[in-house]
C-alpha cells in the first residue's frame, strides 16, 4: 500500500521531496543572513554557570543527530553531563592529560602555533559551563543478540553531527569550544560507555561569563579556500 506521495524503490519506500521553493533573491538573502549569523561564532572559553533548561540541549541534540551519516547509520552517542561531581572527574582526569600534552606531547611548533591563542593546561570551564556534551562514535554496534554490524565513514559522519551541534549551540545564543583532550580514553571510563563507543569530541555549553575575551583571529579569505572552474 502506497499513497500518492510514495513510490517502492526495489521494495523500500520513498517519499516525495518537496523543495522550498525561493526565489534567486530569497536565496541570496537567505544565505548572507546564515552567514552573518554563523560568522559571528567563537570558540569561548571563559564561561558563566548561569544554568538553563536541558531542554533546550535536547534540541541541540536533536539538531546535531539530524546529520547525514554513512548508510544513515547515525554513529553516535550525546553524553550530558550536568552531575558537578562528574565534571570535576572529567576536569581533573582532562588537566592531568592536558599537562603533560602541553609539557611532553606537543612538539615546540605545535606549542608556537597556539600562543596567539592563550590555551593552557588549565580547564576550568569543565566544572563551570552548567552541561558538557561528550560525543562518543560507534565504529560499530552489536545488534540484540549481541552480534557485530559495521558502521561507515565513521569520523566523518561524527564530524559532521559535532558541526551540525556547534551551529545550533552558535544560533541558540549559547557558546561552545571544541574540547580534544588527548588521550580521551579517560572520558569512556567516567562515563561508563560500552565497548563499542570511543570519545571523539567534549563540547562545554552554557553563556560566556561577562569577562569573557577571545583572540583577535581572521579567517581567511573567500579567494584563498575557494576556486571555481567554469
Ligand atoms: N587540546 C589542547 C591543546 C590545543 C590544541 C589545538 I590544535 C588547539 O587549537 C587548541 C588547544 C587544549 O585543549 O588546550
């Protein structure tokens, strides 16, 4: 049974897509608004613990799980922690791993190329931002049996949902940075995740604090990352 608006394709039903319909001028505005908006976006690191609803992380949630995935696999999993217990867990285990990265890991260019950005070791914005959004990827999943399926295009499935959360975190009027404690191996233990999840991204959400400061950085020009071939 299908109605109008559906077709079988080798026996799997698909149903019509409609297109919006804007003009040329709609369009351009369209996307000069999204632009405006989306470049205003920061990596914040100075935090307020001013609280808000979870619900509104619900929908961020909801927003960055409507990614495109490899075979619509949906290779995720959004950790929320809210608990001031965990993220002081989660703050300590990442400035433990973040000190020796900075004093051992990192090699002198990598450490040249952050000055103009101010990080540190120090992350107090683990205890203060009132939620963290860890993000696990599947490379795979077991099934109710307990067998194995293979995912697809895992760290680009993932990588995508991470940009689809830290657009809809820009546009809800909060702020992010895209954490990489490194190893993070820390996070699966704390979190109790299952064998078959590995950390990929930490995301503090919440308001900037009012002291908050970010570097004054550039992004490069339209005609240095864009080429066109007619
Ligand atoms: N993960 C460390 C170091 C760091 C690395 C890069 I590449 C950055 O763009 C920023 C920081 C930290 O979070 O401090």
């Amino acid at each position: 049974m299908h109605t109008d608006d559906s077709i079988l394709v080798d026996g799997f039903k698909h149903i019509k897509y409609h297109q919006h319909n804007f003009s040329e001028n709609e369009m351009r505005v369209n996307s000069e608004t999204y632009f405006n908006n989306i470049s205003q976006r920061r990596s914040v690191r100075n935090f307020s613990n001013k609280a808000f609803s979870i619900d509104i992380i619900e929908n961020l949630i909801k927003t960055a799980s409507s990614a495109p995935s490899g075979a619509n696999k949906q290779p995720w999993t959004f950790c929320v922690v809210k608990n001031a217990k965990i993220k002081k867990r989660i703050r300590e285990a990442a400035e433990e791993e973040e000190r020796k990265s900075y004093s051992e890991r990192m090699n002198d260019e990598w450490l040249n190329d952050l000055k103009h950005l101010g990080t540190d070791a120090n992350k107090p914005f683990l205890e203060i931002a009132p939620y963290l959004i860890v993000v696990f990827k599947k490379p795979f999943e077991y099934d109710k049996q307990g067998n194995k399926h293979q995912n697809y295009y895992v760290n680009e499935s993932v990588g995508l949902a991470c940009g689809f959360l830290i657009s809809a975190i820009h546009n809800a009027g909060l702020v992010t940075l895209t954490h990489t404690p490194s190893p993070m191996r820390f996070l699966e233990k704390i979190l109790n995740r299952p064998d078959n999840e590995r950390a990929f991204l930490l995301l503090p959400v919440g308001y900037a604090s009012e002291d908050a400061y970010v570097p004054d950085i550039q992004k490069k020009n339209l005609n240095e990352v864009m080429k066109i071939y007619e």
